[in-house]
C-alpha cells in the first residue's frame, strides 16, 4: 500500500459517491492516501497486549494460533504442538480442551477452505507476504518450511513481524512495478485484505500478481459485497470517520459497538481504512484471468455466508 499523502483531499468513494462495491470502471477515478497509518494503531495496541487487539485469530502468532492457521491451510492439526511435544501431545490436547482454550482461540472467526494445500507445499517454496501486518501469515508459511519475504507499509506490522523473520522491509504496493528484483520471482504470494483497502484494487492486484513467477500461485482475499457492503457496515465507519476525530474516540467507539470487547480488532480493522471497498467474486477471477493465471479457484465457496472471497489461481507456464 502507498505511503503518499496527496495535497488535497480525495474524495472517498462510499461517503461522497454511495460506492461500495468495486467496478473496474473506477480505475484511476481516485487518489492515494497515507496507507501507513490506517492500520498501524491495530498492530500497536497488539504489541502493547492490549485487550480486543490480541489472543484473536485475526492477529495472534502465539504457536496455538499458528497450529490454526495451519489447520486451515492444510487440514492437518497441531504440526508445532506435536514438534514440541512429542508423545505428550495427545494429553496436553485434551487438557486444552477441557479447559476451553481451544474455543477460546475461535475469537475472530475461522477459516473453512478447500481444497486443502498439502502438508508439503510450501516446504522449500519462496513465499511473499503483502501487508503482512503482525506477521501471522508469515509465521505460518515459514513453520510450513517456505522461505518468506514480509512487506508492509506499517512500522508496528514490521516491527511485530521482525520478532520471527528477518526478511521483513517496508514496501508500498504500488512501487512494486518499480522494483525489478520482485518481478515474477515467488513460487507463492499470498496478500490478505490488502487491495480493496487501496484507492484503486485493479491496479494493486495487478502489481501483487506481477510477483509471481511462472508456475507459481497467488492468494488473495478481499471483502464479498455482502456484509462489508452493507448498510450497517457503512453506517458505522460513517459515524468512525465523521464523528470521532481522535485515535481514542475511534478505538472507545470500537469497543462500544464491538459485541465481544475480545473482538475489537475486527471492528477496528474494517471501520478505519478510508477506502473499504467490496469486490465480486467475478471480478477476482478475471483480475487473475487478466493476469495470466489458470487453475483459479474460490477456496471458501462452499461457506454459507461469504464476507469475503478467498480465491487462489497459478500463473501460466508460457
């Protein structure tokens, strides 16, 4: 995501223009903000341990937490558990779970994919994380056994992020055509809630997909025009950016709308971006299309209510 402030103000497509779901008409139509601070706050408040804002599937690298996200990939259970404890593992799985820790790490949703990647797919691979924010992702494809770049454009992201991989640097998502040393070079991208967030979705997806070498994969999630789109959604960041003006009116106003004070951070993070733009299932599939990528498709399509698309397609050969 840039980190360049225009002069004037841009106009914001859901409050000045009733816009919230994505036409690639739009393209060019608006302008850059300051990217680096919309979500720097959340990985502040994450790293200071902070209530609503850690222990949540949406952030926390704690190893229980990777395990998870392992599971969600992979299908398989408990890969660092098992690592660690070998033959005790089964005994202390059971205490977890009859003292409910297990339903505790639920705190912020889980994921239901599939197909599932296969336990070795990563091993070995050269993976990029975009806007890798606390470093979840990254945490999981590294105990996977890839070797991962992490960028973002927020200093808490990356400082969180630096606790396990060294290879973490600030990079603007749209410098990335300028940076010949990412182009066509990852077996794996993997860039999560990012592009719709951006002023322009099209072109960021476009230079995220530039990433992936030949025969490699690009995943992305974006938001469904379902509930992000919805009115109650809007209602809410209306009264977040319009009626709040602090960082600590935003994040009291948070916590009085969140239902779990636990699950903050989801407010948070879908309230604070000035752009929160929401994009069909179709269009995704022909940005990889456009792309030049195949074997694309919608890993949580079989979920009952999708908020969000999680698509997967692999870059042609030639």
């Amino acid at each position: 995501m840039t980190n360049q402030t225009p002069s004037i103000s841009p106009r914001n497509p859901d409050f000045d223009d009733d816009l919230a779901v994505w036409n690639d008409d739009y393209s060019g139509r608006y302008k850059p903000i300051d990217y680096g601070q919309q979500f720097d706050d959340q990985w502040r408040l994450f790293l200071e341990g902070k209530r609503g804002f850690r222990d949540h599937t949406g952030v926390e690298t704690a190893d229980p937490y990777i395990d998870d996200r392992i599971f969600e990939l992979t299908g398989i259970k408990g890969v660092l558990e098992r690592r660690k404890l070998g033959p005790l593992y089964p005994v202390v799985s059971k205490l977890r779970r009859l003292a409910d820790r297990e339903r505790r790490r639920d705190v912020g949703g889980r994921l239901y994919l599939a197909p599932k990647f296969p336990i070795d797919y990563f091993d070995g691979k050269r993976c990029l994380d975009i806007g890798c924010g606390a470093g979840r992702w990254t945490k999981t494809l590294m105990a996977l056994g890839a070797k991962v770049v992490s960028v973002d454009v927020s200093e808490h992201a990356l400082r969180s992020t630096k606790r396990f991989n060294r290879d973490a640097f600030r990079l603007d998502i749209f410098d990335i055509p300028a940076r010949p040393d990412m182009q066509q070079v990852f077996d794996f991208t993997l860039c999560w809630g990012v592009v719709m967030c951006t002023h322009d979705p099209k072109r960021a997806f476009a230079n995220v997909a530039s990433t992936v070498k030949p025969g490699g994969s690009l995943y992305t999630m974006v938001y469904a025009p379902t509930y992000h789109a919805s009115e109650f959604v809007r209602g809410m960041r209306r009264k977040f950016h319009r009626d709040h003006r602090t960082a600590e009116e935003k994040i009291a106003f948070v916590f009085e709308i969140a239902q779990d004070p636990d699950n903050a951070i989801n407010y948070m993070d879908m309230l604070n971006t000035f752009y929160n733009w929401t994009i069909p299932e179709s269009v995704v599939h022909q940005w990889f299309l456009d792309a030049g990528f195949d074997n694309i498709v919608t890993l949580n399509k079989e979920e009952k209510e999708n908020a969000a698309w999680h698509v997967l397609g692999q870059r042609k050969r030639s």
